[in-house]
C-alpha cells in the first residue's frame, strides 16, 4: 500500500509539474508575438548574452539560438529554466539573480521570437520497388523516426530505390519573405507542402526555389530517388532571401556546413578597418569604413557618394569569400541608410574622377575631382551616435549636396539645419565644409 501510494504521489506530481510546464510554455508563446515584450527582451540579449550567442544568435562561444537543436531541452518553459540556472561546467552563468522574472521570460520570447527551421522534424523512409516506381504506400515504410538537430537528413537511405519524407513545424523570419532554395536541384524530384498544400516551384532547372510563409507554419519536404545517381542524392537545401543574395539557414544536414562557412566576421575594434568586397544593398565599387565606435559608412569610387551608414559592427565577408565573390557581405549592424538613398554631389552634368585615398592617423581621405574642382571626404565619429561629413574644397567655391532620407537622424551645417533636398553649403576660410549627422534618439552601442 505504501508502495502504491507513494507511486500514485510521484505520478500526481509529475502530472502537476507537466500542466504547469504547458501553461508556461504557451504565455512564453504568447510572449514571443508581442513587440513590446520581444523589444524589451532584445535589449536585455544584446546587453549580456550576445557577447557569447552573437548579436543575431546565430552562436559563437555559446550556442546557436535560432536552429532547431537544443541540447538542453527546446521547450520554452526548459529555455527559461536554462537561462535562470546556467550551466557553470558549460561557461554559462545563471541569471537569475541578475534579472527578475518579468525580464528572463522577455530574454526567452524573444529568443523564440528569431526561431528559424525546424521544429519537431519527423521522417519516414519507404523502399520502392524500382527507379520508376511512384506508388508510396504504408507496406513500404521501413524506417521512421525524429531528427534532434533538426535538419533534413538524405544520407539516411541505404536503400537504391527509396522516397522519403521529413515533416514538422518550421519558422521562417517574420519580417522577411524567404523561400527555400535546392542547390543543383535537376533532375531531382523534390517536393515542397506548406500546411498540407503543395507550393509551386520557382527559380530554374538547376536552381529551384519555393516561397515560405513568414513565420511558422507547418512544413513537409518530399523526395523520390528515380534513377538519380547515389553520389548526387545528399541535398543542399537551405533558405535564401527572393534574389539569393543571402543564404539565411539551413534545412538540410549537408547544408549546414555551406551555411556555417559564410562566417566570418569583421569587427573594427581598436582601429579603423577599411574593405573593399561586395556589400548586400550597396553598389559595387563601394569602399567600407569601419569605426571602433560601431558606426561605418560605405564609399562609392564611381559616384564619389557615401552610399551607405549603419551602426554596430562592421561586416560578415564569409559570405563572399566562401561564394567566390558570387554572395555579398553582410553589415552585421542596422541601418541608418543605403543606396539608392545617399549623401551625394548634385552635379549631373559632370562625373566624378576618383583618385584614391591617404590614411590621416589611420582614417581614409577620399580624394576626387567634379567639375573642375578638387574635393577630399573625410569623416570623424566619436560616437555610434553623430558623424562629421568633412568636404575640402580647392577654391572655396559653394558645394551642393544631396541629404539622404533617414529617420530619427538630424542633419546639420553648423548650427543650421539641412532639408533632404539639395543644400547649397559654402566652405569655411579653411576650404572645409562639414555636415553633421547626428542620431535624434540614443541607439545602443
């Protein structure tokens, strides 16, 4: 009796702690769709656990966040008990004694919040009688099972002839169309369902593409080996933004080596860094500038323009060394704004010459000529927060700009105010014009 009671007290409590974990995991759930939750949370990431898990969590000393393989459980009633506890012999700290409750479940949603693959990922095997055979039915399964790191694995089969499926709950970004791309997709037979319907497949022959919802959603993925040879058969799939510039994550295992690859970060921490690669969103011929205060501008040889300002750390160029300079680099910080949006001459009657640039105290000074005149671009920053455009002009003669649109950003000359519109701004005794930009609300750094 005492052995069927105490058992019964086990099961009870095993009940109540399950109950309570669902509770939590779905107000953690609820959590993750709210903005103001999820911004909170953000911050409170960047401020401590970014430095381990990267800015955009896709991992470094610590864990990537965003993929589908938790080694310390996936729930998020288990994310939030990770994160308040830690894991000492691992290097992580626990929080919480750092942050109340209110601030550990904003950390969680938003971590859920940047969820990207899948979830829950599920396989059935079935060997086929022959290359042209199509019919799957249930007497031909002959393995099934779930894939813990969450990736689409085609090195499964040991079988010639074989159709296999891997299902689950995906997460695609919420706030990017994206799509799912096979590299050298011909002559496979792949097929994408997106909740239980079939997706039309795009891009080409050899690059086929399918368009993903924006965030979750349930996925299936389905694949008939035909008379495709066995060496071919480990497919790359990964997901892509609508022009393939940026190959986001991966979906299958052989993918996530390619993916893992098109890292590597370039960060001007105790000095000015200077890059000439391809830059996603900037033009080519584009010379980037990074500051040791987290802000960097990107230079453009052929317009002589600032195409581009952003601010946190300088640049993934992974991507276009792995690709061959096929991919761009990435700016690993946000947006204050890029082409066509720029900092510009208004001159269309001429075009600039550049001529190359001198380091002052390690800083680039652009040099040019427009129309005749002589310029040098500078630029001085002492904080991610305001930057000095400084223009040298031979002659003294008034220069006319071209202010980009930017929000919550102030443009000045001296103590005046810019519009966005053409500016006609005349040099000081000492030939320099300098336009300041300064940020109207306090950015993190």
């Amino acid at each position: 009796m005492k052995k069927l009671t105490y058992a019964m007290t086990v099961l009870v409590v095993t009940m109540v702690f399950s109950v309570n974990g669902n509770e939590l995991d779905t107000t953690l759930r609820l959590k993750s769709q709210d903005v103001k939750v999820t911004q909170q949370g953000q911050k409170l990431f960047e401020q401590i656990c970014a430095s381990c898990h990267a800015k955009d969590l896709s991992g470094g000393t610590g864990f990537n966040l965003k993929d589908g393989e938790w080694v310390h459980g996936s729930a998020p009633s288990q994310i939030l008990s990770n994160v308040k506890t830690g894991f000492l012999n691992a290097g992580m700290p626990g929080f919480e004694q750092v942050f109340d409750a209110t601030q550990i479940e904003a950390i969680v949603a938003y971590v859920l919040s940047k969820r990207e693959g899948w979830d829950n990922l599920t396989y059935k095997l079935y060997q086929l009688n022959g290359a042209d055979d199509t019919d799957v039915t249930a007497d031909k399964l002959i393995k099934s099972g779930e894939l813990a790191k969450g990736l689409a694995d085609f090195a499964i089969p040991e079988v010639q002839h074989y159709f296999i499926e891997f299902e689950g709950d995906f997460y695609a970004p919420k706030d990017l169309d994206t799509q799912v791309w096979l590299q050298w997709g011909f002559p496979h037979e792949l097929k994408v369902y997106i909740n239980h319907k079939q997706v039309t497949k795009g891009g080409t022959a050899w690059f086929p593409t399918w368009r993903l919802e924006r965030g979750k959603q349930h996925l299936k993925v389905t694949y008939r080996s035909g008379d495709t040879k066995p060496n071919q058969r480990d497919l790359i799939l990964i997901g892509t933004n609508l022009d393939l510039t940026v190959k986001l994550f991966p979906l299958s295992s052989k993918a996530k080596n390619i993916v893992e690859e098109k890292k590597f970060e370039l960060k001007a921490s105790d000095h000015i860094l200077i890059q000439r690669k391809r830059i996603l969103d900037l033009p080519p011929s584009t010379i980037s500038v990074g500051f040791p205060t987290k802000v960097n501008y990107g230079f453009n040889t052929k317009t002589c323009a600032v195409v581009g300002l952003w601010q946190g750390d300088m640049l993934n160029v992974g991507p276009n060394i792995a690709g061959r300079g096929e991919d761009p680099s990435l700016p690993l910080g946000e947006w204050v704004f890029h082409a066509p949006e720029q900092l510009q001459h208004v001159n269309e009657e001429h075009k600039c010459h550049y001529k190359g640039y001198r380091l002052e105290n390690g800083n680039p000074v652009f040099s040019y000529t427009l129309g005749g005149q002589q310029y040098a671009l500078s630029v001085e920053t002492k904080s991610s927060n305001t930057l000095n455009f400084i223009y040298s002009i031979t002659g003294n003669q008034p220069i006319k700009l071209k202010i980009p649109e930017t929000s919550n950003w102030q443009w000045t000359h001296g103590l005046q105010p810019i519009e966005r519109q053409s500016a006609l701004l005349t040099p000081k005794q000492n030939g320099r014009v300098v336009v300041t930009a300064t940020a109207t609300a306090t950015v993190k750094e």
